[in-house]
C-alpha cells in the first residue's frame, strides 16, 4: 500500500471514528436527556423537608398512562365528618406525609399544559404542600361560576386573613382548596404549595406566545412566581 494510501486510509478512520464519538455523545446526550431530569436525578435542595427530599430524589419513570408509583392524582380527606377531595389537577401527582398537614408533590408537563417549549412528559417541580383552613364557613366560599371549574381570587387582591394563612417560608404563593364531590363545591380548606424548579424552562401555562398572565422565566429552585392567587375548586 503506498504512502499516500496508507494517509487517505488514515484519514478516513479518523473521520469514521470522529463520527462515532459524535454519535456516542448525541446518544449519551439523548439518554441523559430522555431519561436523566424524570427518573432519579433531581437534585433536591437542602431545604426540602423530610420524607419529601428522599422521595423527590427517586422520582419514578413518567408514565401518561398511570400515576407514578407511589403517587396519586388525588387526596381524600374529611372536613366537618364529610368527605372532601383534592386534586386531578393536570400534570400534579401527590403523596401523603406522616403529618396529615404536609403533603409532597411531582408537577410534570402532562399535555404541555405548563410549559409550551418543554415535552410533555418533562418534570417541571418539585412540590412541597401545607394544609391551610382559610377564615370561611362553607356557606362564605367563594365558588365558581358555570361552566368554570375553579374560581380565581389574585393573592395580590386577597383578604390580608386569607394570606396569612400561609406559611412564612419563601415561595408559598398558590393556595387550592379541596372540593365536596357531591355537591360540586370548593370547601373553604387547601394547600398551600411551593413549587421548586428542578429545571429552566418558561412557565406559560400552555399559552404559547405570552398571553398568560404569569407567564415567566423559571430557573431551578424556589419558584417565587408561580401563579400567585387562591384558586377555588369546585370538582371535576
């Protein structure tokens, strides 16, 4: 084989092996990239209180089709001997704490209802909630109008009683009340949630293009942002 063979063939190994490791890298990209930021890699700040940080830091693979294991879309619980429930907000999976007024969240991008420039299997936060009562009888409950499911009060413009209801650490800025399910009405009693960002991504609530109010740069942690008002659930 004569000398400039010998080059051109070396030559084309290089290239050959350069695009390997391009491809090894894309895919090893793609891998971190599919896999990594939803199953095991939230890297969950010291803050985070106990069992939530041990449970954030095994998040389980998204599945569209069922809740993670060990989550559920939904929270039962009991106001005045009746039942009254929690949740089926889109994206949201929750967890029960050993103290019955701590409840631990996942908010993922189910249906690009969040996040427009994300998947929408992507895991947007974390969530830590406390169970707050606001100073209500349940005849004073603000309640949502047909064919509206959620009646929305801007924390901004709140009563200061309602507001202090929530907790002092940074980042309590969303309150969302369980409902009665027979009756189809918001109960005066929620969460207070503070959504902690495992990512950066724009929060539009699914509204390309900015129209949402809140709409906002997030990046990862506390989210101080997050769609700062009380919202009254009245049930599917």
């Amino acid at each position: 084989m004569s000398e400039e063979t010998t080059q051109r063939a070396g030559r084309s190994w290089i290239s050959v092996g350069a695009m390997a490791a391009l491809i090894g890298a894309a895919v090893g990209l793609a891998g971190w990239w599919w896999f990594g930021p939803r199953q095991g890699s939230v890297a969950v700040p010291g803050y985070v209180e106990e069992p939530c940080a041990t449970w954030f830091r095994d998040v389980p693979r998204y599945d569209p089709g069922a809740p993670p294991n060990g989550w559920t879309r939904l929270i039962v619980g009991t106001m005045d001997g009746e039942q009254i429930v929690y949740g089926n907000i889109p994206g949201h999976y929750w967890r029960l704490t050993p103290d019955p007024d701590v409840i631990c969240g996942l908010h993922y991008n189910t249906g690009h209802t969040s996040a427009t420039g994300e998947h929408s299997d992507a895991l947007l936060y974390i969530v830590e909630g406390r169970r707050a009562g606001l100073p209500l009888e349940r005849s004073e409950t603000p309640q949502p109008e047909e064919p509206w499911r959620v009646r929305e009060e801007l924390l901004e413009e709140a009563p200061v009683a309602w507001t202090e209801t929530a907790p002092e650490e940074p980042g309590y800025v969303y309150w969302r009340s369980f409902y009665h399910p027979r009756e189809r009405t918001a109960a005066p009693v929620g969460y207070w949630l503070r959504h902690i960002a495992v990512s950066s991504f724009t929060f539009d609530n699914g509204q390309d293009g900015g129209e949402y109010a809140f709409t906002h740069s997030v990046r990862p942690g506390i989210d101080l942002e997050f769609a700062p008002k009380l919202n009254f659930d009245a049930g599917p």
